[in-house]
C-alpha cells in the first residue's frame, strides 16, 4: 500500500515572498530621484585665478519653476571677488554679506537652474563647500546646505562640494607675482657680479703695476751712486 504525500506549502509561500519583493523594487524604482545641487570649476586647483564656477540645480517640483538660487561662499572667497558670467535669460546676480543670490523669471517648471559666476582666486584649500538654497515660484524652497565629515555617510541634503588639487609651486595666496631679487638688468644678477670681479682685478692690476714702477725708481738710485764713487 503506498503512502499518499501531502502537498508541499513550502513553493506557495516562496512565490508569496518573490511578489512581495517585486512589489517593493517596482515601487522604489518608480519613486523621484533626490534633487541636488553639483558644482563644477574651471580650474580646480587651490588658489587659481579667474576660475569660473558652474552651478547646476536640478528641479524636483514639477508645478513650480526656480526663480532665485542663493549660494553661501566659503571661507577665503569674498562677495565682491565674484563675477557673474552665464545664467538663465533675465536673471542677476546681487551680493550679499555671506554670498550672493542670482534670480530672476521664474523657469519653466521641471527645468533645471544652471549658472556660473567667476571667482577672483580660490583659497589654499582641500575642498570648498558651497550651502545653496533653491526658491521656487510659490515660494517653496529646498536647502543643500548639509556638510559631511570625513568618513560619515552622506547627509539628506547635501551641500555642493568642490575637490581641490594642491596649488601650484609659483602661487601666492593674495595673487601677486613671486618676488625677485633686484638684478642690474632686470632679470640676471651675473652682470654685476662681472662688474665686481672687474674692478677687483683691475685694483689689482694697478698695485702691481704701482710696486714695479716703485721697485725701478729704487734701482736706479742705486745704480747714480755707485758710478759716483768710481770717479774719485
């Protein structure tokens, strides 16, 4: 007589658990990324001139267009250094005592906001932050202005950072030209060297000169009173 099997539960819950989890995926995946802020430079060396900084905004409000974006600058960049360069059609930019804002017309909505502004010099640094805050039409607005630390995750809301390479060996940080040594030519100090060592063997070549004449007029004398002598 064979024993009859009962049915397996075991493949029932497993395809239980496999819909669940397509579920979860369709859904994450479906979902808005997170907006940011991104920073781009010309130049990313610590203390570069004329470096022009690229901002980009990305949009998350589908309703609403940007109408202003407000960046803090970081220490060793001052508002009056900044220049804008590019931005979107009708927008300005206008100092303020911790940065300056650009804005204007307010985008279209889902547009991002791109705008670049030149600093004068960046400072002798390993990386520069910049906390933006974007403002929408309506009045809505999203901050970026979280800084991680060395080694901890990256915060919610993060705020553009910007890598930089070490400056190079002829930088100065207030901007100016290395200093030179004062050179008789402007340029190589070997000319009045040679002039030295000229005047020195010239000096030298008058004593000697000055000895040998002293030494024959010494000669002579003694040569008078010899013959003298030998007329007596």
């Amino acid at each position: 007589m064979k024993a009859h099997r009962l049915p397996s539960r075991s493949r029932p819950r497993r395809i239980g658990a496999l819909a669940v989890a397509g579920s979860a995926l369709v859904l994450a995946t479906a979902a808005p990324a997170l907006a940011h802020t991104e920073v781009t430079a010309s130049d990313s060396r610590a203390l570069a001139k004329d470096v022009t900084l690229t901002f980009e905004s990305e949009a998350e409000d589908e309703g609403a267009g940007f109408t202003a974006i407000r960046t803090v600058l970081p220490k060793g960049i001052d508002p009056g250094d900044v220049e804008l360069k590019q931005a979107p059609k009708g927008w300005k930019l206008k100092p303020t005592h911790d940065g300056y804002t650009v804005g204007g017309p307010a985008l279209a909505p889902g547009e991002n906001a791109e705008h670049s502004v030149v600093v004068r010099q960046l400072p002798d640094a390993a990386s520069l932050a910049f906390k933006t805050v974007d403002t929408y039409e309506g009045g809505k607005v999203s901050r970026w202005i979280e800084v991680a630390r060395d080694g901890d995750p990256e915060p919610e809301n993060p705020a553009p950072v910007l890598k930089l390479k070490a400056a190079a060996a002829d930088a100065t940080p207030d901007g100016k030209e290395p200093a030179k040594a004062a050179t008789s030519d402007g340029g190589s100090a070997w000319p009045a060297v040679g002039i030295i060592i000229g005047v020195c063997l010239f000096a030298l070549a008058g004593g000697f000169v000055l000895v040998q004449q002293r030494r024959g007029s010494g000669g002579s004398a003694g040569s008078g009173g010899s013959g003298g002598s030998g007329t007596e």
